[in-house]
C-alpha cells in the first residue's frame, strides 16, 4: 500500500479532507487549484520560480510531496488539538507530546544557529526544546502565545504550524515564498499571540500566496480557502 492511500484511509477520510493527494496531476481539482511558487531575492524583488518539489514523484515520501489546501491541513491541527479520538487515540496523542529525546544538547546546539531558527519558528526566547513524535517541543514558556509543550514544525517555502494543548489553541502560516528562515516570515506564535485574543477564532486571509489561521478548541468553522500548497 502507498504512503498516498494510507493516509486517506486513516486521515483524509475521517477527517473530511477531499484535496489532499501526492499526485496532483491525478486529482484535477488539486490540480486545477495548485499556485505558484515565489522566489524572494536579496534585493527584495519577487519572481516566479520552480517548485521546491516536482509533482507526482514515484514514491510517496514521508517528509515532504503532498498537497493539500490550508484549511484541509489544520484539520489535523484541530483533532490533535481536540484529542476527541477521531484521529488517534487520546492515549497516542499523549505520548506525542511527550519529549522524546533523553538528552536534548545537540538540539539545543542546532536551534541557537540561524538554521535553527526554521526548527523553532523564530522563537529565540526559549531556551529549552526537545522533540515529540511530529515535531519540536517548547519545554518553557515563550512570548505571545507560546506556552511549555507546544509543538511546531514548518515546510521549506516559509510553512508554519503549531498545536498549543496548554493554551488551546493551534494555528498554521502557509505561503509560497522561498527562501525558508526569512525572518519576516518567522515567530508567528508569538506575533499573533501579541495582537489578537483567543478567546474566538481569528482568521486572515493576506492574499493568495499567504495564509494564516488561528482556532481555538472550541472554534473550529474554517473558511474554503481552496488553493493548494
């Protein structure tokens, strides 16, 4: 069995995600709604540019090589966030947000590097991180919205993601600008965390090549934002 039709068996389909795939050229509206990829050059000056990926690779990677929309994406988000068993049991959710690494000092070593910087999302303030089963883990609490166990990961063309069990709240950053680690691009927990509340959903769309999306547990009604990343 395929990477590809695991996950929609025991993700997609569960979860209602209709546009996700690793062979776009085989899923026309996938295809049909694919945009491009933007390259940002020291100057300042945005062109277009080939994609960090080619489509339809052979064989599905683990990785990376999957497209989906932004708001099919952070329904993972939001069942992990919820933990309501529709996805993975309470108890294995638990034990990916556990830290997993017994000795955490080449990963800090990794983060205090400006590579490092895509690992934590720009968030310099923590001090201590380890790693859970999908992503980095914060083990102190950091600025804005960053509390202790939050877990985050991103993607090469600036993507951002986070789950914040403490807080309850989660929350994705999707473009298509490359180069990744752009500092502008970096720190999106804690930005948001210090201009808008939580106590409600807050949804932004910037354009077409930029989104961002913060729910809390409770709210969980997301706009059809239907281009694929």
């Amino acid at each position: 069995m395929r990477l590809g039709d695991y996950m929609r068996k025991n993700i997609c389909e569960p979860l209602g995600m209709k546009l996700t795939t690793f062979q776009p050229s085989q899923h026309l509206a996938v295809h049909n709604a694919l945009i491009g990829m933007t390259l940002k050059t020291p100057a300042g000056e945005l062109i277009p540019t080939d994609p960090v990926w080619k489509p339809d690779l052979k064989v599905d990677t683990g990785g990376a090589g999957m497209y989906n929309t932004p708001n099919e994406y952070i329904k993972i988000l939001i069942a992990l966030l919820k933990n309501d068993g529709v996805l993975l049991s309470p108890e294995a959710v638990d034990i990916m947000f556990q830290p997993h690494l017994e000795d955490d000092k080449y990963l800090s070593e990794m983060v205090k590097q400006l590579f490092g910087m895509l690992f934590t999302n720009g968030v310099t303030e923590c001090q201590k991180w380890n790693f859970g089963l999908g992503g980095i883990l914060a083990m102190e609490d950091g600025p804005g919205i960053v509390h202790k166990g939050v877990m985050s990961w991103g993607g090469h063309p600036n993507l951002i993601w986070w789950i914040d069990p403490t807080g309850g709240h989660c929350g994705l950053y999707a473009s298509q600008l490359i180069p990744p680690r752009m500092q502008s691009r970096l720190n999106w927990p804690g930005h948001l965390g210090r201009h808008c509340g939580m106590k409600n959903s807050t949804i932004w769309l910037l354009d077409l090549c930029h989104w961002v999306a913060i729910t809390s547990r409770s709210k969980t009604n997301l706009p059809s934002i239907n281009v694929c990343y």
